[in-house]
C-alpha cells in the first residue's frame, strides 16, 4: 500500500495568510494525487485533482503543485470558509489511500 | 456532480450485520464507478470498496471476505453488506463517486452526507 504523509498535522492562520500543506507518499505516483476540504459534520468535497487541476466551482484561491512524491496545496489570501480540515489522496493504485489530514484554525 | 443519498447506518451489535444503500440522482448511475469510504470518529478517511461501471469490484484488507458492494443500476442504487461487524467498523460510510481519464486518473468528485455505523454491545 502506498503510505501518506501530511504536514502539518495541524495549523493555525489568520484571514488574509497564505497557508501551505505538504503531502508525500511513499512510492512515485507521478501526478496522481486529489486534495479534498472537510468542514466538521460534513462529507469531504472535492479541491484539486491530479494534483494541479481546480475542481469546478472551487475558489481559485486555492492551487496545487508537484509530481512524483511530494506535493503541495497552497491557499493564498485565506478566507474565513476555509477553515477546515484537509486531506490529500493517492490514485495511482487502490488501495487509494489518504493522509491523515490537516486541520486549518483561526489563529 | 451527482446527489448521493445513503440510508441504512444504525447500531449493532459485534458480529452483526447491517446493509448500507446509496442512492443516486441520475440516470446515467449505470456509467459511473462508485465507492465506499469510511471515516471512523475523529478519524480520517479510509477508503472501502469500489465497484466499477463494468461490474469490476475492490476491497480494503480490512473489510476483505465480511463486506460485499454492490450495484443496481435499474435502481440508480449502490448497496454495501457487512457481515461479522466489529467494534472497528464504527464510522461514518460515505458513497463517493469516482471519475476517471488517463490523464487525470481517479477521483472523488461526488460524495453522500454519510450514515453513522456504530458497532457496539
């Protein structure tokens, strides 16, 4: 199984920051990697897929980058709606696997 | 973005059985790969099964030889049965649809609100 790592594991920022997420995996999955956002109570939604592609309707405030092992989801210009819960995912083979996420909080 | 509705979470005892149903919004249900994924309390996310348009079928170890997915597609319905529960299968079960092409690979794009499967004595 291909192994997730999230970084940080948590966070605090304030409206208006530029916050940045790190996802890496534990075998070269090319770009095949999603970003979803979880607000509590709330199923997951999709952010970006293949690693770099904005989900229709998503803010473009959200970006994402990277290929091979190492990715990154950047939020520039923080929104109090994006304090959430993120979590990146492998599907470059099942079991497609998650990160642990990463909690977003006001600061 | 398809509307996901899933029913038939509730409390069980170890061992026990439950059967979860997802319905679907539209009518083209029968072209899409569909999905169990499950998220225990305070948890992340764990993925649990697939099933695919052309009937192709995926477990996790984890729930591998106790949970069966299946498809109605006259139905517009996805359905997932969990034989010998255990107190580690208690989570929320969401159905996730997943879209694919070559170049972008699988994703979650649709996802239900979830039903609450809480295994206990």
């Amino acid at each position: 199984d291909i192994q997730m790592t999230q970084s940080p594991s948590s966070l605090s920022a304030s409206v208006g920051d530029r916050v940045t997420i790190t996802c890496r995996t534990s075998q070269i999955i090319h770009r095949y990697l999603n970003w979803y956002q979880q607000k509590p109570g709330k199923a997951p939604s999709l952010l970006i897929y293949a690693a770099s592609r904005l989900q229709s309707g998503v803010p473009s405030r959200f970006s994402g980058s990277g290929s091979g092992a190492d990715f990154t989801l950047t939020i520039s210009n923080l929104q109090p709606e994006d304090f959430a819960t993120y979590y990146c995912q492998q599907s470059y083979s099942t079991p497609w696997t998650f990160g642990q996420g990463t909690k977003v909080e006001i600061k | 973005e398809v509307q996901l509705v899933e029913s038939g979470g509730g409390l069980v005892k170890p061992g026990g059985s439950l059967r979860l149903s997802c319905a679907a919004s539209e009518v083209s249900f029968n072209t899409y790969n569909m999905n169990w994924v499950r998220q225990a309390p305070g948890k992340g996310l764990e993925w649990v099964s697939s099933i695919g348009s052309d009937g192709y079928i995926d477990y996790a170890d984890s729930v591998k030889g106790r949970f069966t997915i299946s498809r109605d597609n006259a139905k517009n319905s996805l359905y997932l049965q969990m034989n010998s529960l255990r107190a580690e299968d208690t989570a929320v079960y969401y159905c996730a649809r997943d879209l694919y092409d070559i170049l972008t690979g699988y994703y979650f794009d649709s996802w239900g609100q979830g039903t609450l499967v809480a295994v206990s004595s």
